[in-house]
C-alpha cells in the first residue's frame, strides 16, 4: 500500500466504528491520535498518560487503541471491539 493509499484509508475510517487510537510521539510530546486526523484527540508530556487516555477512548468507542514506540513501531495494542 503506497503513503497516498494508506492516507486516504485512514481519512476514510476517521469518525467512523473502524476509527482507531494510536499513542505516537508528537513534537516532544506524546499524542493521541484517531485514524484519518490530523490533529491529536489530546496530547501530554507523559507517554503513560497517553495510553490511559487512548485506552479510555478505545473502551468508550468499541475499538482499539495501538501504542508505538518513539520510532513509530507498534508496541501494544489493547482491543476494545465488540462483536
């Protein structure tokens, strides 16, 4: 999947059921992102307080929430979904 594909697939899944939550390092911060956004959900100093922010969301929304190291590689993921 090309950049300009993987993109427009997460632009189409922003706002809906299949919309997920990724804890990524942001400036010097750490970010809370949901797919095919641009902005952060919210943001911190904290890569602790980052995931328990996306795991609150991931529950409140039936989804998962994926947690990458400072170089963008998924370390964890906690999977909300409900069948």
């Amino acid at each position: 999947m090309s950049e300009k594909e993987r993109k427009e697939f997460f632009k189409e899944r922003a706002g809906t059921d299949d919309a997920r939550y990724h804890v990524v390092p942001f400036d010097e911060e750490w970010a809370v992102k949901e797919e095919g956004k641009d902005e952060p959900e919210y943001t911190t100093d904290s890569k602790d307080e980052a995931i328990e922010k996306a795991i609150e969301l991931a529950e409140e929304n039936d989804t998962i929430a994926y947690v990458h190291s400072s170089s963008g590689e998924i370390e964890e993921q906690y999977d909300y979904e409900t069948k």
